[in-house]
C-alpha cells in the first residue's frame, strides 16, 4: 500500500465519506497536502483539480488548475500520475511533468501540483 503523507493533521473521515457522493471508490492510497494538512484519499481516475474529484477540498487554491492532474492504479497495484494540461505543472520530484505522459510514482516521492506540496508515503 502506498500513502501520501505530511506532517499536519488532515481531513480523511471527511473524504471518506464524500467519496460515495462524488462517484469514486476509496482505495488504499491516500494523499495529504504537506503546506495545508489536507487529507485526500485517492481512488482509480482521480482527477486532482478545483473541478475535478476533490474540487470542494481544493477551491481555495487557485494556483491548483481545474483539471490538474490524474492518478490511476495499474493492475499490479502501482501507481502513475498524468498531468492533464495544468496551468501551473505538475512536478515529480521537482521535475515538471510533460502533459498527458504518465510517470509512476513511488514511496519517498515528492509531488508538486502548482505550489502545493505533496509527499508519497508507506
């Protein structure tokens, strides 16, 4: 299993339960928003974006696009990040990602979606 993490506290029993509502499945990865404290639990499609699966956690954060980035799960249980044609890139370990190529991403990464910091924990 694979986490993202930070060291603030987050909002995970909350997403949890929008997760129904907004149409996605909670798997067994989650994502926590190191300069906010923020807690997104990821699933399967996951658009990160002020429009997309967490719009609601995320609309206070206008650097972060509409439709920023999208996380899948591989069938072996990996998995890989896409930026969608962010304004303001995404990075993997301060590198900034192509639009629309797919990079794995793994324990100990850090992930930048404008200037928002994220970190991939066990």
């Amino acid at each position: 299993d694979i986490s993202f993490g930070d060291r603030g506290a987050g909002n995970a029993e909350l997403l949890e339960k929008m997760a129904p509502e907004l149409g996605f499945t909670v798997k067994t990865i989650d994502k926590v928003c190191m300069s906010t404290g923020l807690r997104l639990l990821l699933a399967d499609q996951a658009v990160l974006g002020r429009r997309g699966s967490y719009g609601d956690a995320l609309a206070q954060f206008v650097s972060i696009s509409g439709r920023h980035a999208q996380f899948h799960q591989l069938p072996d249980g990996n998995w890989q990040i896409t930026d969608i044609g962010s304004s303001y890139g995404t990075f993997l370990g301060g590198i900034q990602l192509p639009v629309n190529v797919p990079h794995p991403i793994k324990v100990g990464d850090v992930i930048r979606f404008a200037n928002i910091d994220f970190i991939v924990q066990q």
